[in-house]
C-alpha cells in the first residue's frame, strides 16, 4: 500500500475531480453510473467497466486521505 502513499496528492486531487465529472454533458458518467446501478438497470459490462473506471480514482483518492490522517494521527499533535 506505500504505492499510494507516493502518488502526490494536488494530482491525485485533479485526476479524481476530473474523472469523477466527466464528461460534463449532457450528464457525468459517475452520476449515470450511480444512478443505473441504484435503478438495477447497470448489467452491461462495458457500463460496469465504465463505471470502475470514473470511481477508482475517487477510490484511491478516499484511500489516501485516510491513510494520511491516519498516518499524522499516529504521531500526536503537530
């Protein structure tokens, strides 16, 4: 998991920001995504493909805060 840990966070923060609206219109494809998958309507696999893919740099991004807080939680107050 130290990979994540290299991966620096103002790019991480871009990529996931941008992936996670595109593309703009008419409707971002993690929010269509979403909203078959919460339909039951997501069971194409080029869709569920589409959907990892616009999720999983907001994924790792989660997992990067997390480890960071965790990380200066562990050493006291700063």
């Amino acid at each position: 998991m130290r990979w994540i840990d290299q991966i620096p966070l103002p790019l991480l923060i871009l990529v996931a920001a941008w992936m996670g609206v595109a593309p703009i219109t008419p409707e971002p494809h993690l929010v269509e995504k979403a909203r078959m998958l919460a339909q039951g309507a997501l069971t194409r696999p080029l869709d569920i493909f589409d959907l990892f893919i616009h999720a999983a740099p907001l994924a790792v991004l989660a997992l990067r805060v997390w480890r960071l807080v965790k990380a200066r939680a562990g050493r006291g107050p700063l």
